[in-house]
C-alpha cells in the first residue's frame, strides 16, 4: 500500500490502482494516512477473504506438519475487519462492494474523483 502512494507521488500525483487482500492491508494501513495526507489519487482496492491467504499458501507449499490437519495458528481474520470505517478515519471516502461488476464501476468512480478512496470488495 505504501508503495501505490510513491508511485503516485512520483507520476505528479497521477491515479494509481493498487489490489491488496484484507491480510496484507493489515501491514501497513497508515498508507491510507499517507495518501488522505499528501494527496494522492490513490485507489485502493481491497479484497476480503476472512484470512491470510498468502501465508496459508507458503505453509501448504511448505508442508508445515498442522496445516496438512487443516490447523492454521493466526491466519484467519475474524471478526470480520470494517475497511470502510478504517479509510473514513483516515479521511478516505470508501465504498463497501460485493460483485465484480461492481468492483469495476467503483474504481472507474474513484479515478474519476481524482482523490485517494477506498474500495473495500466481499466477494464471498
């Protein structure tokens, strides 16, 4: 997230689209500070899955002994995190979608805006 922020200060602050999944937007949401505060019309999409997807997926390719019983230590996220009120504390206006579709116009609206926003997509 922090890296869609540089990329759009250093294009003159030009729109930047930047898809995360719920876990790794967990790593660094003072990125949506950092564009609110400097602005740049940053989107950010996020794609909720309820988990750490990435890290299952290394400790599955890893064979890690508790994952081959389905046992996962920290890697699901729940209760279910509310990205929308995380932007709008950081001044971010955000979306909450639930269809590709959807996701699609929302971004289209958001570059449109020329203002860092958020789009927070449940796709399940």
């Amino acid at each position: 997230m922090p890296a869609s922020v540089g990329v759009s200060l250093a294009r003159g602050r030009s729109p930047a689209v930047y898809l995360v999944g719920d876990g790794g937007a967990m790593y660094a949401p003072q990125a949506l500070w950092s564009a609110h505060r400097e602005g740049t019309p940053v989107v950010f999409v996020v794609l909720d899955n309820r988990e750490y997807g990435l890290l299952k997926e290394q400790a599955r390719l890893r064979g890690l002994p508790k994952v081959a019983k389905g046992q996962f230590l920290a890697m699901d996220m729940e209760p279910r995190l509310d990205f929308c009120a995380l932007a709008a504390s950081m001044g971010i206006p955000s979306v909450r979608v639930a269809s590709a579709t959807a996701v699609g116009e929302a971004v289209r609206a958001a570059i449109r805006s020329r203002a860092a926003s958020l789009i927070h997509a449940n796709l399940d």
